[in-house]
C-alpha cells in the first residue's frame, strides 16, 4: 500500500503555528494525507516565556490551533509515528511542496501559504469566547466593534533586546510617531494596546497617548495570544511591532483593516490596505523588498498587490511630543 502520509512538525505561537496549518492545508490541497507532531510543546514549550527572555513570570506555550479554529480538523501523529519518519523521511527544504510523501517536514522553510488560505482560516477563526457574553474578553471585544479602533502589538518580551532574525527592538519613536499619525488620520480614533509587558507599556506608551482615548488590554496573558490575535484582528486598525500577530491579524480579519507595520514582510506583497513605516533619525516610508516567494503549483498564484499611502513627513518631522 502506498504510504501517503506527511508528518509536520510544529513549534512557536499562535501565528507560527498557523503557518504551519497552512502548509499542511497545501499538502492536502495535493490529496496527502497530513498529521501534525506536538511534541515540542511537551518538550520545550512549557516555560517557555519566562524572565530569563524578557517575561514578568513564567508562562507555557501550547498548541493552540483548536482553541482559535475550534471547526478546523487537524490530525496529531502518534509517538511512533513521529519516531518513525522523523528518523526516516526528515526534510528541512525551501521547496518542501515539490516533494511527495512519506515526509517528516522539520524547520520552518518553505512556509508560504498563510495568505493562500487567509480566507479558510478566517472563516474558522471563532474561538469559545466570542460566545461567553458579559466576560472581561467579551465587552471589549464589543468596544473594539463599536469604536474607531486602533489595535497597537507592541511585542516585549524576547523581543525587547536584540534578536537573531528581529534584530533591534520595535523603537519608541516608531510607535510614538505612528500614534500621531493615526490621531491625525481619525482624531475619534480609541487607542487599544496589547502586549506582553503591561508594565513597560504603562510606563512607556501611555504618556504618548495623553488626551487620546486608550485603554491597555490586560485581561489576557502570553498563554492566550490566540485571544489577543482575535481582539486585534477585529480593530479598524492595526499597528504591528516586529513580531508577526499584527500581520496575523490583518489576514484574519473580516473586513480589510489598515495595517501598519515597521518592516517589510514577504506577505506585505499579496495584501492591500498596508502601510510600512519605518521610523529612523528621518521618518520615511520603506520600499518593498523584491524577493516574494511565490509557490509552485498545483496551488493557483494570487494577485498580488500591495496599497500605500502618502503621508506629510514634514508636518510630522515638525511636531513634537512631549
């Protein structure tokens, strides 16, 4: 009997591991059958955020697919079956897709298809809580829904010191000047700021939000991301920091929300409505890079296309806040 099966193994939040689904998601596109190895989690996800990488205590990373696509049918792979054809039929390869079963897939190349099925998970994106009326979760889910919403990511955490694949962290002139750009853009925009540093957020955000409508979504931890990814996919608008939820967010969302982000990400190109910003001793607006990965067939090639939006930097360069 033909072995068809493929094995993938996935690790990190919720926005990697939804690039893992997707990848998954082309395999099936192809007719292979596909499971998902949990065991990083068992083995290196729990304490994962923790004061050692910039957290305020020690939190757990788990898979939280079910929790945010609770209708999304995903198969887990037993021990053995993990054992088996990671030792056999491990690829770690840019053009993971080409190849056809029995696979092991390890690592994080060839991951290019979040935006492809942006609509199929979109779709699926409707966890517990959305349903729980009167709960902390639900009545700001329903401001954000009744206000000009402005979502801010602003990633800490790992990120708030120098990174490997981040580099620096996201500046505070980046999210200062940014703020100001959105109050000029919507003066009743309501500003809604989640991070994993409430702290440092208080100390350092909210000063630069004086006389703005704020307020600091608390009411979730690291743990809950997929919460935070819900609440932010449903703002107006959606500040990213370095760190991938915001650009989640813009795909998850059910209408076409404003991105603004302060680098350039591949997936940029296959969305509209984004605004790259990137905030140095002179503001400026970045050009995107030219190296889009597009995948090979059978999966049929979206339109690409990327909006951008003129903006006064001298007005801006002018003003100061205090």
């Amino acid at each position: 009997m033909k072995d068809n099966l493929i094995i993938i193994g996935v690790d990190g939040g919720i926005a990697s591991q939804i690039g893992f689904v997707a990848l998954g998601k082309a395999f099936e596109e192809k007719d292979y059958q596909v499971k998902y190895d949990l065991s990083w989690f068992e083995t290196s996800g729990k304490g994962f955020y923790n004061t050692i990488n910039g957290y305020d205590r020690i939190y757990d990373l788990t898979f939280d697919m079910p929790k945010a696509f609770p209708q999304l049918e995903m198969k887990i792979a037993s021990e053995d079956e993990v054992k088996r054809y990671n030792k056999l039929y491990f690829i770690d390869d840019e053009k993971v897709i080409t190849h056809k079963p029995p696979l092991y897939v390890g690592g994080y190349l060839g991951r290019h298809y979040d935006i492809y099925f942006a609509r199929h998970f979109a779709t699926y994106f409707s966890p517990k809580e959305i349903e729980q009326k009167d709960t902390p979760f639900y009545i700001l889910l329903q401001e954000i829904l009744n206000t000009q919403s402005c979502g801010i990511h602003i990633r800490r955490g790992d990120l708030s010191q120098n990174h490997i694949v981040y580099g620096e962290p996201t500046s505070l002139t980046y999210f200062e000047r940014v703020i100001q750009l959105v109050a000029q853009m919507n003066s009743k925009s309501v500003f809604y700021l989640f991070s994993d540093d409430v702290a440092w957020v208080k100390e350092h955000i909210a000063p630069l939000l004086k006389n703005k409508q704020f307020k600091i979504c608390d009411i979730n931890t690291p743990e809950q991301g997929y919460l935070d990814l819900y609440l932010l996919s449903r703002c107006k608008v959606i500040v990213a920091s370095h760190g991938s939820l915001g650009a989640y967010a813009k795909i998850l969302a059910p209408h076409n929300p404003l991105l603004i982000a302060p680098r350039v990400r591949n997936v940029f190109f296959e969305m509209e409505n984004v605004m790259l910003v990137n905030w140095g001793t002179k503001p400026q607006i970045t050009q995107p890079c030219n190296n889009v990965i597009t995948p090979p067939p059978p999966l049929s090639k979206s339109h690409i296309a990327i909006q951008t939006f003129s903006l006064s930097l001298q007005s801006l360069e002018k003003q100061t806040i205090a």
